[in-house]
C-alpha cells in the first residue's frame, strides 16, 4: 500500500515538473514573439516614416500647372489633373457671330463636337489613389493634395464646365429654332431681323447676345456704303481699291434699280425717299476724284467724300482745289476724316479735340461753307470723341457695318458697309438692302 503511494507520488511530481517546464517554455516563447512583433512594428514604422519623407520630399515642390517628373500612382494622379485643370482653365467659348449663322448646320455640328470633347474632360477623384496607403500616408498626401490650387479649384472648375456646357446648349437650341424658322428673319449687322411678330416674340424667348428686330418696328432701312479708293492698279492694302469696272457696274445698278442716292446730311430725311443709299469715300484718294466722279457724274450719283485736311497733297491724296471742284458740282458733299488720321478713341481730349476742330476749321476755309460730318479714323471713337462730335458736327460714321433704320438713327454712331475689291454684284446688292 504505502509502496504504491509512493509510486502515485512520483508520478505527480514528475507531472507537475513537466507542467511547470511548460509554462517556463511557453513564457520564453511568448517573450520572444512579442519581441520579434515589436521589431516587425518598428520596422513597418519605420517604412512608413521612409514614405512620408519621400511623399514630403517628392510632392512638397508640387506647382500648379506644373507636372511631376515620376511615374509612381501619386504622380500621375497629379500629372493627369494638372491636365485636366489647364484644359478646364482654358475653356471658354467663342462669341457666336453672324458668320456662324450663315451657316447654320455647320455651327451647330461644330458645337456638337465642342460638346462630346467638353464632356470628356473628368476630374478624377483621390480616393481611388489612396488604398494602398496608410493613414498616416494619407495624411501627408492629404497636406499637398489640399495645398494644391488644382484641387482647391476643383469645384470652380467643374462649375465653368458646366457653365460652358450650358451655354452650348443655349445657342443649340437658338440655332435649331433659326434652322426651323428659316424664311423668316433675315440677318443684319449683328441684328436678327424677323419678318414677322410671331417669330420676334418667340426669338426673343431664348438666351442670345444678338438683338432681335422686327423689320416693321425700325423705320426704313438705310444702307451708307464705305469705299476707299477706286483703281484697276493697287499699292499697300489693295483691298482698298475697287475696280473701275466693277464700281462702273455698282453704280449702273443704283441708277437702273430706282435707288435715290443720298448726302450723309440728307440721312434724317431719307425716310422720304425710295429706296435710299448713302455713299462714302474715307482718306480722300485722288483716283476717286479721277477714276469715280466721272463715273458717278455719268449716273447721276451722290456721294460724301471724307478728307484728311493734313494729307492734302494733290498727288495720292485730293487738293484743297480738288476738294472745292467736287463741292461745286453738287453731286458731292465734303465731311472730315480728321487732322492726321489718329486713332481718336485712345488719344487724349486735347488732341482729339485739335483732330476734330482744326480739321473742320481747315475744310470750312476752303469751301466757305458748313462742314457736317465726320469719319471716325479706324472706326476709334470713345466718349469723349463722341461729345466733341455733339458739339461740332450733325453726324458721324463708325466703321461698324449693318443697315441704319429711320426710327432708330443713332446720329454719331451710323452704321456703314464696306464694298472691298472683288467685291461681287450680289454682295452689293445685299449690301444696298436688296
Ligand atoms: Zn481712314
């Protein structure tokens, strides 16, 4: 009996010994994997910290408008929206002018086109770029990426797109209603002019810069033509001369089709007349006194000639006798085309007021008469000119074409059409209001 308890005991003990080098084993193990985890920790840390310095380093200098010269996810996140951004900054769109109505489908493709490459243009969103990062990653790019103007100007870019968008599709539909409604408006200067009030009302509905007219609203039309010089031989801006056979025909049209031509002072009572036409010469070229008075003595025609009174050297440019022999004939009138041919609209008030009077002064000499009209050089006019015109002359013609109508005759700002060499007869004819 005993013996066998003693057995019994030696058991115990040498189990309880085992448990206990269990426990001893197991502690060491223990210590030494959560040392090896530590180090592992450290070492990630450590990696992580490796990252941010690069991230800091590589992406600090990041300039807006400016790419990065790495090709790792980051980068060409960065790279791909200074893209984006540039073409963003850089959309606006064209003034639709009255060229692009002449030719509606035309416009109206383009602008299609226009549209499909807008909506290309995406912003593409950080997010997507950043799972493989870790949260302090993320907080370092986070810094640049929200220093960066590119993104900061995400949402004002994304509205100018949407803004330009928008507009496309405005002049869309204006372009498709004019389509539709060809036959009843016809086009003037940069007026849409409708034929009827239907079309008017219904024009006038839709977002455009061009003014809406209606024929009937405006009085009678009155085309004021511009020419230059009239000669088969040119010299500098040869689009200046008009060909004396093509000007022959132009005026054998006036005199044959019932136009009444006018002086530039007749143009408040050319409501009077049947189909009114006012012709202009500006710069006083000799060969209009050659090549064109005759032409226009022959037909019958009137005409405003427009002198430089310092470029009178009866060489290229008419004499002070030039200028008085065409006054006598009482088919021309004689207005001012300034001094010395300055862009008034950027000169001083002093020397455009010396422009404006002297000139006038010069003229009234020579002719002994009242001089009323004036020529804008280069069409340059800004307010002051405008009130000096107020104050010395009855009218003044701009460079900036379309017809005039008798109701609404803006005095000192005329519109005028230019006849260009080349210039055909149906060209012409439209520019007479034909
Ligand atoms: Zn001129």
């Amino acid at each position: 009996m005993k013996k066998e308890t003693n057995k019994k005991n030696r058991v115990k003990s040498f189990i309880l010994l085992l448990f206990i080098i269990m426990i001893v084993i197991s502690f060491f193990v223990y210590q030494k994997n959560k040392l090896d985890k530590a180090k592992q920790q450290e070492a990630k840390r450590l990696e992580v910290l490796k990252k941010i310095e690069y991230i800091n380093n590589t992406y600090s200098l990041f300039i807006e408008g400016q790419k990065i010269d790495k090709d790792d996810n980051l980068a060409n996140f960065f790279n791909n929206n200074v893209d984006t951004h540039n073409k963003l900054s850089n959309l606006s769109i064209d003034e639709l002018n009255i060229k692009h109505l002449q030719n509606i489908d035309k416009t109206i493709n383009g602008l299609k086109e226009r549209k499909k490459e807008i909506n290309k243009i995406i912003y593409e969103k950080i997010d997507e770029h950043l799972k493989e990062y870790t949260k302090e990653e993320i907080t370092a790019i986070n810094k640049i990426y929200n220093n960066s103007i590119i993104i900061i100007e995400k949402e004002d870019n994304l509205k100018i797109k949407n803004n330009v968008l928008k507009q496309i599709d405005d002049r869309l539909s204006f372009l498709t209603f004019l389509k539709e409604n060809q036959g009843n408006y016809y086009l003037n200067g940069s007026m849409i002019m409708g034929k009827n009030n239907e079309f008017v009302t219904k024009a006038k509905g839709y977002k455009t810069k061009f003014v809406i007219g209606n024929e009937f609203d405006y009085g009678k039309k009155i085309p004021i033509l511009t020419y230059h010089a009239v000669d088969d031989t040119t010299w500098g801006d040869s689009g200046l001369f008009v060909k004396i056979s093509d000007f022959e025909e132009q005026m054998k049209y006036l005199h044959d089709n019932d136009y009444t031509t006018l002086f530039i002072s007749e143009i408040t009572n050319a409501l009077n007349y049947t189909n009114p036409v006012i012709i202009t010469f500006d710069d006083g070229y000799m060969n209009i006194y050659t090549k064109a008075f005759p032409i226009m003595q022959k037909y019958n025609i009137k005409s405003t000639f427009y002198i430089i009174t310092e470029w009178m050297d009866g060489y290229i440019f008419v004499s002070p006798e030039i200028v008085k022999i065409m006054d006598k004939s009482g088919l021309v009138e004689i207005g001012s085309h300034s001094l010395s041919h300055m862009k008034l609209g950027v000169n001083s008030f002093d020397s455009q007021e010396k422009e404006i009077k002297k000139s006038k002064d010069d003229l009234e000499q020579i002719l002994d008469k009242k001089i009323n009209s004036f020529a804008y050089p280069y069409g340059s006019y800004n307010i002051d000119t405008i009130n000096l015109l107020k104050e010395h002359y009855s009218n003044a013609v701009t460079v900036e074409s379309g017809f005039n109508f008798s109701k609404t005759l803006s005095l000192y700002k005329l519109r005028r059409q230019k006849i260009s060499r080349g210039e055909s007869i149906n060209s012409f004819i439209f520019k007479i209001g034909g």
